[in-house]
C-alpha cells in the first residue's frame, strides 16, 4: 500500500518511519510512504502556511490552498486516494476497526494539521476521515499520523513474522492482552506463573484467556460490549460479577 504523508515537519514524521517495524516494511517496500513538505505547495515567497482567524481569536489557522495543492499534486502523481484522513483532535478516536479499515485502502493520505486549526474548508472537501488518537491535545497531527501508519503496517500481510502475534495482540479480539514473561523464572524474588512453567498446551491456553479477561473487565470493562466472547468467557465473566454482560450475543467473529 502506499501512504502519502502531508506536514510541515517532514524530517519528524520520516524520522519516526525510518525505525522498527514501519522501517523493516518501508525497506522491503511492503509499505511505500512518502512525505511531504506542506511548505512546498505554498506560492509566496516565505512559504507561509497559516493566516489570522477570521473573526478573530488567538493563534493561527492553517490555509486551504496549501494543503488542496498538495491534494492535487498527490492525486497527479497516483490518483485519487481511497482514503484521506485529517489528524485532529476533534476526529473520531483511532482504533483497531479504522486501523483495520484503513488497511483495506491501495493509497491513504494523511494530513497534519499544527497551531490551533486547519481551515474548514479542507476538512469538508478534501478529508473522508478525521482522527484523533485520543483526548489530548498534541502540537500537531505528525505524532497521531506515525501512530497510524505503525497501527496500520502491522496489519499489512508479511510486515510480522510472526502473524500469530498479530492475532494475539491486544484489541485483535477486542481484549486486553495477557501477561507475558521470559527468563529467568525467577526474578527479584519474583516467581513467573507456574502454568506457564508447566508444559500443559492446553492449560496454559485457558491462563491466557482468562488473565486477558479478567484484565479486561478490570481496566477497560466497556470493551467487553464489543469484545468477540465465546460461551465460556461470558460464563467466566458472569462467574466473576462482571455487570452487563448477559444474553449471549452473536458470534461476531475477530472483532
Ligand atoms: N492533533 C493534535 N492533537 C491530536 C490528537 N489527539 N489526535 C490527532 N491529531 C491531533
């Protein structure tokens, strides 16, 4: 898939793609993100890339002009994305379901927008989507499009070695994940599970499933709404007073 990264802080963003897993991926070209300098697309001498707010007020917005010549340049170069996601505080939460999504998209755009807006007007024609990676204010949107390019390589087939580890992750099903341990087995007089210690596949299985669930409906019980549980995991749950989780819903398979 290819993603095209549209900021002022290009060396931000290409130093956050050039580590870890979107690194090896970008290398072996599973991945092709290219980004680009907003200020590039500016026509004035000082490549200016905000402006007063009309009606006044504090700060600076960023223009429309900039980001619909990058738009332009970028749909010249590839076609017309499948999907244009502006980064913003006032997006709907990144999850899982967008990473998911977003995966799907042969070409993703995304836009940074910095100082205290972006036009409205690039919102409401050029973005399909707005995101926000949480309810917090960030100085920009380049650390939330590093989140979603990484969210979003690990799901590109071959990116992890492992696709196991993929099915494993948190959220993959809608849990928390379990806890994990290595060597040694006993560390500052800390013993790791004997279970895990014990050889006994099957056991070890339903320790897992279990500590993710009991995780779950202790720090994050409003994911259990959505969660893909089987019968016995909602036995366990009721087993453990763990309020709302009644009827038995269909399956919804690896949500
Ligand atoms: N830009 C500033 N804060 C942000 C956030 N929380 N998510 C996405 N983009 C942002």
């Amino acid at each position: 898939m290819t993603i095209d990264i549209v900021t002022i802080f290009p060396r931000m963003v290409e130093a956050g793609l050039a580590e870890g897993v979107v690194g090896r991926a970008c290398a072996a070209g599973r991945i092709d993100v290219v980004v680009h300098n907003l200020r590039d697309f500016t026509t004035d001498k000082h490549h200016v890339v905000d402006d007063v707010p009309f009606g006044g007020g504090p700060g600076m917005v960023m223009k429309p002009k900039p980001f619909f010549a990058a738009l332009a340049a970028i749909r010249a170069r590839r076609g017309t994305p499948d999907a244009v996601v502006l980064l913003s505080p006032a997006g709907e939460r990144f999850t899982q379901a967008h990473a998911r999504r977003f995966v799907e998209k042969a070409h993703l755009v995304l836009l940074c927008g910095r100082y205290e807006g972006i036009d409205e007007r690039v919102r409401e024609a050029l973005a399909t989507d707005e995101v926000s990676i949480g309810d917090y204010v960030l100085s920009g949107g380049e650390i939330p499009a590093l989140a979603v390019v990484d969210a979003v390589a690990r799901l590109v087939p071959g990116v992890i070695g492992d696709e196991q580890s993929v099915e494993a992750d948190s959220f993959t099903r809608g849990l928390l994940d379990y806890p994990h341990y290595t060597r040694p087995a006993e560390f500052e007089g800390r013993r790791v599970p004997d279970v895990l210690l014990s050889g006994h596949h099957e056991e070890i299985r339903r320790w897992r499933r279990d500590t993710a669930l009991k995780r779950t409906a202790d720090r994050r019980p409003e994911l259990l709404h959505d969660a893909a549980l089987d019968a016995d995991e909602r036995a366990l749950l009721r087993a453990w007073d763990v309020p709302g989780v009644h009827a038995e819903r269909q399956n919804k398979g690896s949500k």
